[in-house]
C-alpha cells in the first residue's frame, strides 16, 4: 500500500495540471506532498504544519464536527463556537419556549452565567489519523464472501479502534475509502457540555427560508454561537455549574478585510457523504426511482406538518427542527434530479465504463474485473422498483413518528418484560430516555394525520414492488383509505401518547403489547424495511464486490483520474478561490460573487414567513449604521461565494484567507451545480458563505452584544 501511495503522489507532481485545484475534499495528513505546492500559488501563507500538526498546535485542533452532523469552529481563547443557525438549530428549538421563543426572537448571553445548556449537544475535536490499508487488507483474500470479508475486517477495526482509545480517553473510528481498497483510523475526543451563546432571530439566520434555500444571490445570516466548557483540567466533562470555558489548543482569528475576485480561499470540515464513483445506472436508479419517490414522500410529510404548525406556535417549536430537515432534503433531493439529468452525468459514466470494460475484458484482467460492469448493471435493473419502494416507506418513517416509534418503543418493552429485575433495572433508564425521545416534541393529532397521509401514498405508489401482506390487506379492505384503520389504531394503542406509554408502565399487561393496533402496525412496516431475501442478500454481496473491484480498477487503468477519496464524515481541506457566477440582474452587486444589505432590505416582506426581518435592522440599515464591518466601498457585506468543494456535513465550516484567519462560514451551495455530490462541475460549483463581517455587525450593531466581538481576535487590531 506504501508503495502504490509513493507512486500515486510522483505521478500527481508529475502532472500538476491534472487535477484542478478547485475540486477534491482532501486529507490534512497528505496537505505536504499532494496540495500544499498548488495552495501555495494561489494564495497560501501558512506551512503544512501549521494546517496539521500531531505534536504541535494547528488549524485542524480549532475545527470541530458539531453536534455528529455539522462543522463549527473555535474563535476565541475562551471556547467560543461559531457554526451555521440552521445546525444550531434543534438546540435553540429546544431551550424555546412559546413565551420566550428564541427562534423567533434571537438571543444573546449578558455573560457566561446566563448561556443555556441545550440537553444533548457535543463537538468532536480531531486528534490524529493513520493509514491501516496494509494491516487490514492482509487479513482478507477475494476467495472469502462478502459476509466474511466484512466480519474479519470489522474484527480487525475492533482491534485497531481498541488499541488507539488509550483507555476510552478518545473516540476511534476505522473508515474505508475508495469503496474499501483503503482503510484509516481517526482518534476523536468528545466534549458534551456546550452551551447556547447566541443566536440572531430566525427572520435573520433563515431569511428567505425554503424559497432562498440552494439559490443565489443570497441574503441570510446563517450562523449561531455556542460555547465549549470542560473541567478545571481541561478535560471533557458532563455538564457541571463548576466546569470551566475550554482553552482551545488553537482558535482562529478574524480577518474584517473582506473578500474580492479569485482570492484564495480554504475550508476544512466534515463532509458528510459524496459518491463520484457512482455507475451510470446507479445515477440512473437515483434520478428516475429513488429521488422522486424521496421529494413525494418528504413533501407529504411536510405539508402535513404544516398545516397543525401554523395553527399553533408551540406545535410549530416542537417540529421546527423536523420540518426544517425534512425541508432541506427535499429541494436537495429535487435540484439532483434536476442537475443530473441537465448535465448528462448518466452519459459521461455510460462512456467512462465502456472505456474501463474495454480495458476490463483484456486478458490480462478479465479474471478480476471482466463480469464488473455487467453484474453492476445486472444490480441496477433488478433494484429499481425496491428502491422507489424504499424511500417511500423511509419518508414514511421519517416524517411519522407513529410509522416507526410503536415498534421500536414496543420491542424495547418486550425484551425489558422478559428480563429479571437486575437487568429491569439496567435497562430501565435506557427505556425512559426512548419515550422522553418519541414524545418529547409530540404533537399525536399532527402524527396521526401524518400517518395516514403517508401510508396512501406509500400504498399507492410503492405497491408495484411488493408491499408486505399485512398493509397489502389493509390497504384492499379499506380501498386505499387508511384514515378508519389509523384512527382506530390511535384510540386504542398505548404508544398514542406518553401519558398513555407510562400509565402502561405503572400497570403493565406485557402481554397486550403484541396486540396493540399501532404497534402491529408500526412493526408491520419496520420488519419491511428490514427484510431481505436470500437472493437479495446474494445480490448485495455480489455487488459491493464488483463495486470495490470496479473503483479499484478505475484507479489502476488511470480511466478515472480522481484521487481523494470520497466523503464520509471525515476532515477534509478544500481550497478554491473567491469566484463569481455570471451576471445577476437579481443582484445589485458590482461582481456577482457577494451580496449586499441594499440587496437584503430589497426582499423585506414585512409579515411574510420568509422574508420578514426585524425593525432594529431596517433602522440601522437605514442610517447606514455599519461601523467598521463595512466594506471599504460603503456597503454592508452579507454572502459571497467561492468555488470551494464542499457538500452536507461542511455547514458552520470555516473559510478562511491565505493566512488562515476566518472570513466567513459555508452554509450552502448553488441548485445549478446540486449533482456535486456525484460529478464536480467546474463552472458552475460555488459554495455560499455567510460573510464575517455581517456575523459580527449583527452581534455588535444589532444585538448589542460588543462582549462577545471583543471576546475574539481581528487580525490587525490589538491582541487579546
């Protein structure tokens, strides 16, 4: 494996031209040998060092994974959290009450003793990682199934994960790469108590709501700020009124210069999942079964949601976070579609893997990789009708509680019945953090009018696979209607509520669980989800191998010029350049590659749900208030883009100048360019960033929270 990698970074610096700068999510531990020469050129003043370091303090050690699905990072010297509003999102949800609505409202700690401690938040910091290709890979052979391919690897990852934890101190995770011709290990530590430090009103963090969402020009102030606390050591800790503000190893300074054409600009984050080797009938599949099935589903569910949302502001917190994701998804799932199918994407890989089966059916390779593409190909055709079957019934799942919490709660129950009182005992807590889960933010007239919408359309238009007998049943006794079978379920089941889950409890009769409507239901549609055949698993297998074989014979026939790895929730470096799109008659900019507050004030719908904002800005705004956070033209920055490659997970990601000081936080990118995740297209691909000026007018103008700007470092102005 060393070898092949040596002889992987000799033929890039041969060939500097083939990659373009601006694509690829990268490993911090390669920067030197494969980046760092090109970053240099473009912008780039800090050493590779100074990016990752094991020994020593480095960019990397002020990034943080937020919440085990966004990015943020640390500006201060006292633990101060800056990440996307939409990913502090659920946690200001639910430190929100009707009478004090900091959604709506915003909010702003006067000091340390007044931020709010939401009940589940965390940030992982990143401590090293390791190539561990040769260790596992030597354990398996191509005569082994996949199954026990799989099992002695995961054994090996036990091992690999056990031996780095020193003790538990961190978190390891093995991953595979390259679809697993390649293995590395990531050593985390976790701190869990994380605090609320400010937040803007929603009309600021998520103006122009679903309509802005994926678009440019862009006007939203997209950003909110917690605070990190460990114990006197500095060490992780659970939540405690003595625990103390982190002193980070490293935290980022603020650049208030601002942003012009083609300067260098650099994120580091964690991605969450990119799939550029996909086949073309995997693409295919995607576009014409899995996706549209997918956006009907989320967006069955969301109008549900809404209509029980808008009648009543408490419902509307409790399903805030719910809405908003299930949202986000839909117009990502529908701008794929769109993308894909604009930009030929099944095409290009159609001509890619007639090129590699060429090269596959030579002799010299016709043993490994000669029935690649046809047993792909085969997968595909026979898996379309199970994947629009699938993300129906997951839509479902997702958006229902009553589709998926009843069997999941149910058989906890069971097997918390059938144990002694020793074992009651030790599951009891894990039981009641379940129910305090499903009902926490619970609503049963919303859930239940959910659930009947879901099932007919699930019914409906998942039928053609194969529904399962039960629901097949149901759905021919009822013609199609599940409104009487639903109703019926609601009013007799004890999973309807959790006042009706713990007076069960207090008075059990395990026995009626395997009897109750609901729970038949919701485990009806679980074991669905779960089933698979003999022959679906054999297919499975047949194809993840094929698939492994085909990334792997793509990189040694040189067909694919590709080399990193796609995302999966690991840190990564992009780098890029500030980059406009073309000329925007919607955009008052001189340079289509920021917006501006003229901009901004030009969508104001006073009332409106998206584009309402609050009177305090408009005052200022029209004063021209801006102080020093305005641009050096007069006007106030709000977004501006760059041609960063970055995707889901990179929210709250940092981006930074050559000097490595913050400019702004990525919070989206563009629907033109939305088939990212599987092809990078070079012209149109921008990511949209929050600009660092308008984040700190806000907290300083408008929120009048000046301690906190003063709690960070700007570049140029006296050090703290």
């Amino acid at each position: 494996m060393k070898k092949f990698i040596f002889a992987l970074i000799a033929g890039i610096l041969l060939l500097p031209n083939s990659v373009k700068a601006d694509e690829g999510m990268w490993f911090l531990m390669f920067i030197e040998r494969l980046n760092h020469r090109d970053m240099e050129k473009m912008g780039l003043q800090l050493t590779s060092e100074e990016i990752y370091s094991i020994n020593h303090s480095s960019l990397k050690d002020a990034i943080v994974q937020f919440n085990g699905g966004c990015t943020a990072e640390i500006v201060s010297k006292e633990g101060l959290v800056l990440t996307n509003h939409h990913c502090g999102y659920s946690a200001i949800a639910e430190l929100s009450t009707a009478e004090q609505n900091y959604l709506k409202d915003g909010f702003w700690a006067k000091d340390k003793s007044a931020e709010m401690k939401p009940k589940s938040l965390y940030v992982r910091f990143f401590v090293r990682m390791d190539d561990v290709s040769k260790r596992i890979l030597l354990k398996v052979n191509d005569k082994m199934s996949e199954t026990d391919r799989n099992k002695v690897i995961q054994q090996e990852i036990a091992l690999i994960e056990k031996e780095n934890s020193e003790g538990g101190k961190y978190t390891v995770s093995v991953r595979p790469f390259f679809q697993g011709n390649e293995y590395y290990y990531f050593v985390y530590q976790d701190y869990k108590d994380v605090r609320l430090v400010g937040t803007p009103p929603e009309s600021i963090g998520k103006f122009g709501g679903d309509t802005d969402n994926w678009e440019w020009p862009r006007h939203t102030g997209d950003f909110s700020m917690f605070r990190v606390y460990a114990d006197k050591n500095g060490n992780p800790a659970e939540y405690s009124k003595d625990n103390l503000p982190l002193k980070p190893k490293h935290y980022l300074p603020i650049s208030l210069k601002g942003v012009e054409e083609n300067d260098f600009a650099m994120i580091l984050g964690y991605p969450g999942r990119t799939n550029r080797w996909m086949p073309a009938n995997g693409i295919n599949q995607n576009v014409n079964f899995a996706y549209p099935a997918w956006v009907e589903g989320a967006k069955m569910g969301m109008d549900r949601m809404k209509v029980y949302m808008d009648k009543d502001e408490t419902v509307s917190l409790q399903y805030a976070s719910k809405y908003a994701s299930t949202a986000n998804y839909w117009k990502n799932r529908q701008g794929m579609i769109d993308a894909l199918t604009k930009s030929g994407t099944v095409e290009t890989k159609t001509i890619e893997e007639s090129k590699f089966n060429d090269w596959a059916n030579k002799s010299e390779n016709k043993a490994k990789y000669g029935q690649v593409v046809a047993t792909i190909n085969d997968y595909y055709a026979k898996t379309n009708l199970k994947a629009r079957h699938d993300n129906y019934l997951s839509q479902l799942m997702r958006t229902a509680t009553y589709g998926s919490a009843p069997a999941n709660l149910g058989n906890s129950l069971l097997y918390y019945f059938n144990e002694n009182e020793a074992k009651r005992a030790e599951v009891l807590p894990k039981i009641n953090a379940l129910i305090e889960s499903v009902y926490g933010k619970f609503y049963a007239p919303l859930e239940k009018d959910v659930l009947i919408a879901q099932l007919n359309l699930y019914t409906s238009k998942g039928a053609e696979f194969g529904l399962s007998p039960m629901i097949s049943k149901l759905k021919e006794d009822n013609k199609g209607d599940f409104a009487t079978v639903v109703n019926e379920a609601v009013f007799k089941s004890i999973f309807t509520s959790k006042e009706t889950v713990l007076a069960f409890l207090n008075n059990p009769k395990p026995e009626a669980i395997s009897a109750d409507p609901l729970y038949v239901l919701s485990n009806d549609l679980l074991t669905k989800v779960r089933a698979k055949s003999e022959d679906q698993q054999q297919m499975d297998d047949n194809f993840e191998k094929a698939y492994r074989n085909l990334v792997e014979g793509l990189r040694e026939s040189k067909i694919n010029s590709i080399q990193y790895p796609d995302a999966n929730s690991t840190l990564r470096l992009s780098y890029g350049k500030v980059n406009a799109l073309p000329k925007d008659p919607r955009n008052d900019a001189k340079v289509n590659n920021y917006t501006t507050m003229t901009g901004l004030v030009k969508k104001y719908k006073a009332g409106d749900e998206e584009f309402d904002l609050p009177a305090r800005l408009l005052e200022l705004n029209k004063a021209k208030d801006f102080g020093k956070y305005a641009d050096k033209d007069g006007y106030m920055p709000i977004n501006f883009l760059t041609d960063n490659d970055i995707t889901g997970g990179n929210s709250g990601s940092p981006v930074l100048n050559g000097k490595g000081e913050l400019i702004g936080i990525a919070f989206d990118g563009n629907i033109e360019a939305m088939a990212g995740d599987v092809i990078f297209d070079k012209k149109l691909q921008r990511t949209i960033s929050v600009d660092i000026r308008y984040v700190l007018w806000l907290i300083d103008k408008y929120a009048g929270a000046k301690h906190i700007v003063d709690e960070m470092t700007i570049a140029g102005e006296n050090l703290k």
